[in-house]
C-alpha cells in the first residue's frame, strides 16, 4: 500500500466481512482491513452489524459510542449519517451496534434494506460491513449485499463445515431473491430443506430443476449464479496444510456445488493479534511489521484492486 493520497473510488465499495462460524476474526479482519486503507489514504467507515454481540468499536479504540446502528433499527434515527463518529484514526469513521434493544435485537428486512442502500451512498472509498457470526437470515442478507463478500474461516473442521452451510445458504438466499416466478422462488425455498422431497441435494441439482421447470428463469438462474463469487480468507493458519486449505475449499466448492470461490489470502496466528487489542488499537498501528498485518495488507490490496478493476469496466 502507498502512503500517498490514492485516487478516490467513484463510488463506496462495500466490503461484507461474514463467517459461518463464531470467533473466527470476522471483526479482526474488518477492523484491520478499514485501518490499512483509511492509512493507505482511501476514506473508510466500518459498519458493526453484529447488534447481539457488538465490540468492532473496541478494535478501533472508540469505548464508548454516542450513536448506534440500534438508534436505527428502533426509529429514533433515520438517517445513517448522523450515525457514523470519528474514531482516532484519520480517514476511518464508524458505525458501532451498541445499546442495541435485545428485545428485538434484529431489524427486519425492510429496514436492513433501508440501512444498505444508505450505507452505499456514504460519501466513500470503502465501507466495510462486520456481520455476526453463522447463517441467520439477517448475517446472510448482509453478506449477500456487498460488492464483495470475505468469508473467513479457521483451518479447523467445524469452521470448514459451517462455511460450507454458510454458502450454500448464501447462495439460496441469493438465487431466492434473483428469481422472478412464484412457483420458481417456492421450489428454491423447498430446496434449502436438505431433506426436500424433490431431491435438489446441491446447487447444481437446483440449477437443473430450475432450467426443467422454466428455461427463462433457468437462464437468470445460470447468470446470477457465475455473479455469485465469495471471497475466502483463511485467518490463524499455523502450517503449510493450513494455508493450502483455501484451495480445498475452493475445489469442493467448484466440484460439488458448481459455484466459484477465490481464495483472497490466509493470515497466520500471530501473537501480536491480542497485544493490540488489550491496548484496543489496530494491530496494523501497533504492529505494521508483524506476520499477520503484513498478510493483512496483502488481503487489502486485493480488494483495492478489485474495486479499481469493477470500476474501470463499470
Ligand atoms: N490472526 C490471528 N492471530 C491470533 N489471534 C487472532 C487472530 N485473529 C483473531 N484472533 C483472536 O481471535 C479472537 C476472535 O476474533 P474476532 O472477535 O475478530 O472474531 P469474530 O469472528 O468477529 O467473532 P464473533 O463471531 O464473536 O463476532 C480475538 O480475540 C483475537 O484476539
Ligand atoms: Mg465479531
């Protein structure tokens, strides 16, 4: 990354950091990826979705937030710029989630739609979405709506079999809301039942009973389904098969289930992690020469590049 002013992008990007499984640094990576590009020069916001377990605030040193995303979701703010502050990091502000009503702690799905279209017409560079952990409607809906979706998983079994959940119901959700006919959206609906009594049991199976029932919707089908390309992030890799791990998802992803996955980069379990968040700051300040934010940074310059390149064929 340069340290001088880079050109700004014409539009916010909106990064989505999500995870089928807890504690894997979705938030690590939201944090940190936000500050080495507020630092490179873009402008940033880092938005926390995690209404039920919220702390992006505290990895940006900010202890106490005035306003929240749950002024938002209750009504007693509409509109999301008087939402944002300034954190101690030049060009970086934030949306926290904190005080959130437990009551009703998810907003519905008209509001998370309102909350989106607002948040990509921040006046931007990037604009990093931190969801909450697994596949709930609300964390998928998040990490359906960005430009790019960072899924990030550890190189542990259970991590590597919740993310293969946390796509494939990802990828319903999105082919759900892309198709047009009822009957078409009811028989996506009855595939996410694994035990459907129609026998769809992959995405691809989905794709063929699609294409039977209706040729028109089987071709939107096909069409959404090749736009549909998250992005994995392996963090706290310790070996050599650890980081290989990418690409094993990447195949049985493209084997098994038809869809494409680009493996953006792995991060390695660096003490350095937890030294910079007792002292609640970026790692990438506290530590820009350690392992970790140097594989951060390479991470980041994937997703300049990537906004740059839909940039110049938009
Ligand atoms: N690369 C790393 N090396 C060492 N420790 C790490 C690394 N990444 C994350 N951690 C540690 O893992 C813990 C969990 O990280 P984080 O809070 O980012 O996970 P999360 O996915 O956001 O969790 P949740 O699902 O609860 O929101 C952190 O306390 C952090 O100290
Ligand atoms: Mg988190």
């Amino acid at each position: 990354m340069t340290a001088s002013t880079p050109p700004h992008l014409p539009k916010a990007r909106l990064v989505a950091v999500g995870g089928g499984k807890g504690g894997v640094g979705k938030t690590f990576l939201s944090a940190n990826l936000a500050h080495t590009l507020a630092r490179a020069g873009y402008k940033v916001v880092a938005v926390d979705t995690d209404i039920e377990g919220p702390n992006l605030h505290t990895w940006l040193g900010v202890k106490a937030p005035r306003a929240s995303l749950a002024d938002f979701v209750s009504g007693r703010e509409s509109r999301v710029e008087n939402l944002l502050e300034e954190t101690p990091h030049h060009g970086l502000g934030l949306l926290a989630a904190t005080h959130g009503n437990l009551a009703a702690a998810q907003p519905s799905a008209a509001r998370r739609a309102e909350l989106l279209a607002a948040l990509r017409e921040l006046p931007c560079d990037f604009v990093f979405v931190d969801c909450g952990a697994g596949a709930h409607p609300a964390n998928i809906d998040y990490f359906l709506v960005g430009d790019e979706g960072l899924l990030v998983l550890h190189p542990e079994p259970t991590s590597v079999e919740n993310t293969y959940t946390f796509i494939r119901a990802a990828f319903y959700r999105r082919m759900q809301l892309a198709m047009q006919k009822h009957d078409v959206r009811e028989c996506v609906r009855e595939a996410m039942d694994q035990r459907n009594d129609r026998g769809i049991r992959t995405p691809l199976d989905l794709l063929r009973a699609v294409e039977e029932m209706d040729p028109e919707e089987g071709q939107r089908f096909a069409a959404t389904m090749k736009t549909f390309r998250p992005r994995v992030v392996v963090n706290e890799v310790a070996s050599t098969e650890d980081i290989k791990l990418g690409f094993s998802v990447r195949s049985v992803c493209r084997k098994f289930f038809g869809i494409e996955v680009d493996y953006v980069g792995y991060i390695n379990r660096d003490r350095a992690v937890r030294d910079a968040i007792l002292l609640r700051k970026p790692l990438t300040e506290v530590h820009p020469e350690s392992d970790a934010a140097v594989y951060l940074q390479r991470v980041a310059g994937k997703l300049v590049e990537a906004a740059r390149n839909a940039g110049s064929s938009a």
